[in-house]
C-alpha cells in the first residue's frame, strides 16, 4: 500500500494527471523566472515556488469545489470537499522534489545553479513520464509513445518559456 502511494506521488493518478502536469509547469516556469539574470537565492526561490504552486492550488480547490456544486445544485459536503482537494492534490505534489532541490541548495548541499538544473531536469523528467503514461493508457504504441512524450515535454517548455518571458 506505501509502495502504491509513493509512486502515486512520484509519478501521479490517471486521474491527477492535468494536475500534475499543471503543478510541473507552474514549478519550472516559476524556477525558470526566479532564476533569470543569476545570482539566485535558493531559499527564497524555494519560498517562492512553494508559495506560488500552494496559491494556485488553493485557487484550483477553489474553483472545482464552486463548480461541482453548482453541478449539485447544492453545497458540497465535507467528504466530498476532501474528495476535490485530494484530486487537486497532484498540484502541490509535482513542487515536493524541486523544492526540495532548492532547500538542499538553500542549507549548503548542491550549489544553487545545480539545484536550479535539477529542478527544471525533475519537471522535464516528469513530463516525459506523464507523455508515456497518456500513450500506454491510450495504447499508441512505440512511434506514438514517443510523439505523445515528446509533445507533452515540448509543449511544457514553450509554456515555461512564455511564462519566463512575461515574467520579465
């Protein structure tokens, strides 16, 4: 059971994978923008990303749980509620090992450059995994499989760019 809910948490749900990709893009873009011009500062760039991922969690929460019960036509319970955040989870989740990368960077353990390039490798990386994920669920075989990958990695990347571009 701990083995099912440490690879749902590295790798994501079938049904957390919007969310988790989502949650990889915001990450690396966020990374990508903090660390523009050089001179980062690992912990505050970890600050920054987990609090930008966890507000846009919040906002994500948010906006599902209202729209589920205006679905309902009523407001909905608590059950259902947690039912919503732990779908949303998959958001927050896709920040653990990036900003993880920029703490151990932060107290000493990796310099802040190569945490920044393990944390933007970590959101390529799982990407790639949810591109593979989508064409073994959709069975679209070796040639599919890797379009799918190279796609959802490629898409990501313009977005982290775009973003990194209005950021600055």
């Amino acid at each position: 059971m701990r083995q099912g809910r440490t690879k749902r948490l590295l790798f994501g749900s079938v049904a957390g994978i919007a969310g988790t990709i989502y949650g990889t893009i915001v990450v690396m873009a966020t990374v990508t923008a903090g660390s523009l011009g050089g001179g980062t500062d690992a912990g505050r760039l970890a600050v920054v990303v987990g609090g930008t991922v966890l507000v846009l969690w919040i906002a994500h929460l948010y906006s599902h749980a209202l729209a589920e019960s205006l679905e309902r036509r009523r407001r909905l319970d608590r059950a259902e509620l947690g039912a919503v955040a732990r779908r949303e989870l998959a958001i927050p989740a896709a920040a653990v090992v990036p900003v993880a990368m920029l703490v151990l960077a932060a107290l000493g353990f990796l310099r802040e450059q190569t945490a920044v390039w393990l944390a933007l490798g970590v959101g390529v990386g799982i990407l790639a995994v949810q591109g593979a994920r989508y064409a073994i669920v959709e069975r679209l075989g070796r040639t599919g499989t890797l379009a799918s990958i190279a796609l959802n990695v490629f898409l990501g990347l313009v977005i982290v760019c775009l973003e990194a571009l209005v950021a600055h």
